[in-house]
C-alpha cells in the first residue's frame, strides 16, 4: 500500500474527486457503479470523460434530484442498499464518493460485499471519505456530529475485508463555495433528510452561521469557500 498526499487544483468537489481517480484508472470505456451517486455530480463527470457510469441511491427524492440534473433515469438503480441489483462481475470500478460513512456500521460489510460480487475480476474500488475534521466538518457539527461514523467507517476502509485488497491512500481536500449559511443548510439537509428537523432550530441555525461566518473563505459577490479534507482509497480484488 502507498500513502500520498496531494494538491489538486481548484475544481469544484466532482472534479476533485474525478481528477484524483482518473489519474489512477482512466475512465474512458470502463463500466463504473457510483453506489450512493446522490444527485449524480460525480455520475455526470463520468459520462462526460467516456465511462458507461451507473448509479445506486437508496432515497427516491434523491434519485429524482439527479435525474432533473440531467442523469438519464435508467441509469440509476434504487434499492434498501443490503443488495445491488446487478449481475456478478458486471463494472470494471465500483466507488463511494463521500457516502460509505452514511452506510450503517452493521450494513457496511455486506455493502462491501456486494461491491465485490459486482466487480469483474481485476476491478478496482474506490472510496472517498471525508476526515471527521476541516471547515465544512466544524460548520455541519451542530446538525450532525459524523466524527465516529466517519472515524469508524474509514477504520473498516484501512483494514478491508476480504477479498479487497487496499493498495493506496492519498489525501486531497476538496473546496466549495456557497451563497450564505442558508444555502450550506440547504445542502446538508439534501444530502440526508433527517438532518432536516435539527437544521430547523433557530439555535441550530444561529450556530451554524456563526461558524460559517467565523470560517468561511470571502469570494467575490458575498459568496464563501469552505474546505474538506479528504482520503482516497484504492482496492483492488484478491
């Protein structure tokens, strides 16, 4: 295994994170799955880069967003998560982009599992997760503290189960600007409903703007950028 540490250009997080896996395993040609695609940003620069990507969300709603974001409908498979309704063998590269710490701990072996069964001999998985720590980690605190689901996600990822096979590590951050503490709420609550009722509380609320405030990078037309560390793992099949 090889540990690296890397500065990507500035991008927004799907390009970060494309370009970190393209330089590894160009995509053009590759049949990939995105398992927990979201509202398909990291599908769309697949597609736009040659992959034949596919997509597996568990919410509908989140299914509709990237549908309405231009992903075509038959290309992303909706299910519970405790099967992935494809053949064995079928993608060349599996990846988690920022969604395997919101896999339930006793759910994330079988996930893995999964991932492995659809995977063609000599496949590749990749998974990105968010450090417990960064700017957008402080920000998002008051809603949901992710410090031991990532920290207890990212420990499975270093030590895999078998037949996985973990052959680098590399760290990146990502950066993102948004239009206000309004527009991160926003997002945070896209990202997972049920963060929706504790977003709601004025406290809440009033917290998380005093440290967007306090943290947040001033852009050109009151916009801020707020940045998160990053770790990239590559697997291979035993």
């Amino acid at each position: 295994m090889t540990e690296t540490r890397e500065r990507l250009p500035d991008a927004t997080p799907p390009e970060t994170h494309f370009a970190a896996l393209n330089a590894r395993l160009p995509v053009a040609g590759l049949r990939i799955l995105d398992i927990g695609c979201g509202s398909g940003g990291f599908m769309r620069q697949l597609l736009r880069s040659g992959a034949d990507a596919h997509g597996f969300e568990v919410a509908q709603e989140t299914v509709d967003r990237a549908v309405a974001a231009g992903i075509d409908r038959d290309r992303i498979a909706l299910g519970d998560g405790s099967t992935l309704p494809f053949p064995d063998g079928h993608f060349d590269c599996a990846t988690f982009v920022f969604s395997f710490h919101h896999v339930p701990a006793e759910a994330q072996r079988t996930v893995l599992a999964e991932a492995a069964r659809v995977l063609r001999p000599g496949g590749t998985l990749v998974a990105i997760e968010p450090l417990p720590a960064g700017d957008m980690t402080e920000v998002i605190t008051p809603i949901e503290d992710e410090t031991e689901v990532r920290t207890n996600s990212q420990g499975l990822l270093a030590d895999p189960p078998a037949p996985f096979v973990l052959e680098e590590v590399a760290r990146y951050a990502i950066a993102r600007a948004f239009n206000g503490a309004e527009e991160f709420i926003r997002d945070a609550v896209d990202v997972d409903a049920a963060r929706a009722e504790r977003a709601a509380r004025p406290e809440i609320a009033a917290e998380v703007a005093a440290r967007y405030a306090r943290l947040a990078e001033p852009l050109a037309g009151g916009r801020g950028r707020l940045t998160q560390p990053c770790d990239f793992y590559r697997f291979s099949l035993a």
